[in-house]
C-alpha cells in the first residue's frame, strides 16, 4: 500500500490592523486645485433635457344625450371619463372646461388651397383657418351613481360624436 500524504492547509492569520491616521498639522494647508479661467459674460449652462409634454386634461367619452322614454334634449350632452367609477370622483369634474376637437374634412377656403399647394406655413396668417374645430362647453353636474357627467356645450354636439373622445381639462381648479 502506498501511503498518501496529507498535507496540512495553512491556518488562516488575521488581517493585519491598519496603522493609525498620522495627525495633520494645523497650520499646512492642502494645495489648492487650479480651476480652469472662465470666460467672461454669461455663465455656460448645460442644456435642460426636454421632457415630453404632459396632458392637462381627462379623457371622456361622449356616451349620448340626456333623454328621458320618448324625449331626447339635446343641449345636454352625457360623458364617461376613464377611471371615474364612483359619484364622489365624479364631483370633482363639476365646473371643468370640456372640449370636443375635431378635424373638418374639406375647409371651403381658396385661400387656404393657395398656401397648402405653396407650402407656406398658416400660423398668424389673417383669413386662414385651420381644419382643427373644438366645440367647448361645461361640465355641469354629475348624473347617476356610476361617475357620469353632465356637460352642456356652446353649440350643441353633433350626433357623429356619440362614442368619441371628450377631453375635460385640469381648469378651472379650486384646489
């Protein structure tokens, strides 16, 4: 039989201990780092990181008109906003603007034509409209128990809006 031979692992030593801070005299001051000479004038500042616009208003759906069996009042106009589910939620929508944007398909303006062929930007041009439209109005009281709303517009909705997108702005807050 051969014999192995075991060897012995070393014992692990502790750490040796750190040697004492040397004591700083009073009276040496550490030199001083030159900064680099600034330009004069106006400070140099970093340029901010633009963050995307936030939304400032809620989304609503315009779910129909006020109506009773048989009649349909159409100057009141019924919204459900997203994530309002209850009368007390609702409540806070009471007084808000509400707004209905939409995009008008032909814009009856030989004007308008003119500078779209020439590709001329229309902003402050007097006499040419956009084909953005927003009819806006108010929110006026809460309806039911489920987070409805009553609004009441400047022109009536039309029809065509049944099923589209509200938007109740942040303003006017009494917070």
């Amino acid at each position: 039989m051969v014999e192995e031979k075991k060897e012995k692992k070393p014992k692990k030593q502790p750490a040796p201990k750190p040697a004492p801070a040397p004591v700083k005299d009073v009276a040496a001051k550490p030199a001083k780092k030159e900064k680099p000479a600034k330009a004069k004038g106006y400070p140099v500042r970093k340029p901010k990181r633009m963050l995307p616009a936030g939304r400032l208003y809620a989304k609503a759906i315009f779910v129909g008109f006020k109506r009773g069996l048989r009649n349909q009042h159409e100057n009141t106009a019924l919204l459900k906003v997203e994530g309002c589910r209850a009368l007390e939620d609702a409540r806070y929508y009471v007084g808000k603007r509400a707004a209905f944007v939409y995009k008008v398909q032909d814009v009856p303006n030989d004007r308008f034509e003119r500078a779209k062929k020439q590709k001329k930007a229309l902003k402050g041009k007097p006499g040419l409209k956009s084909k953005m439209r927003v009819i806006w109005g108010k929110v006026t009281r809460t309806h039911g128990n489920a987070g409805g709303l009553r609004a009441k517009f400047k022109r009536n909705l039309p029809p065509a809006a049944m099923g589209r997108r509200i938007r109740i702005m942040m303003y006017p807050s009494n917070i």
